[in-house]
C-alpha cells in the first residue's frame, strides 16, 4: 500500500511539473533567483544523497556574484598589506588618511 501510494505521489508530481514519467528517476532543481529549471536524469546506480553533496559543495556561478567576488578580492588584497607577525597574525595599525571608495 506505501508503494503505491508513492507510485501516486510521483506520478502526481511528475504531471505537475510537465515531465514524462519516462524520465524518471529524476531531480528537478528549480533557481528561484533566474526562475528556471535543470532536470537532472537519475541512473540506477546514481546516489542522490552523493549528488545533492556534490551540488551543494560546488554552487553554480551568477553575473550579480561577479561584484562580490570582486570585492573579496580587494579586501584580501588590503589585509595582505597588513605586516605580519608570528604564525600568520596581524599587527592592527593606524591608517594615515582615510581611503577614498
């Protein structure tokens, strides 16, 4: 009785969001931020835990992260002007004159 219930759940499912139930197993990962959609077909011996990790590890990259990264990037770049003390710490000092951003 699960197993059908089930079988019900994903037809019902698979129906709603338009995918022919011959593509299933499937993952469907939906971008709410570009509102679209990846469906992602599932082999037999395809973990999904395993490739939900690896999505989640590696996060896909977006035109709007290019500003952040930029401005990780001149922050790191400042901190590496920062002198140096023992096992990597650094000394705070006084900054002559405030930067103009």
């Amino acid at each position: 009785m699960q197993h059908a219930a089930w079988t019900e759940a994903v037809s019902r499912c698979a129906a709603f969001f338009g995918i022919a139930e011959k593509r299933l197993p499937a993952v469907l990962v939906l971008c709410l931020r570009e509102r679209g959609d990846v469906l992602i077909q599932l082999r037999p011996e395809t973990s999904l835990y395993k490739l939900c990790k690896k999505i989640a590890s590696h996060p896909g990259y977006s035109p709007e992260d290019a500003i952040q990264l930029q401005e990780r990037a001149r922050l790191t770049a400042l901190v590496e002007r920062f002198p140096r003390r023992r096992r990597g710490r650094y000394e705070w000092r006084k900054a002559d004159a405030p930067q103009e951003v």
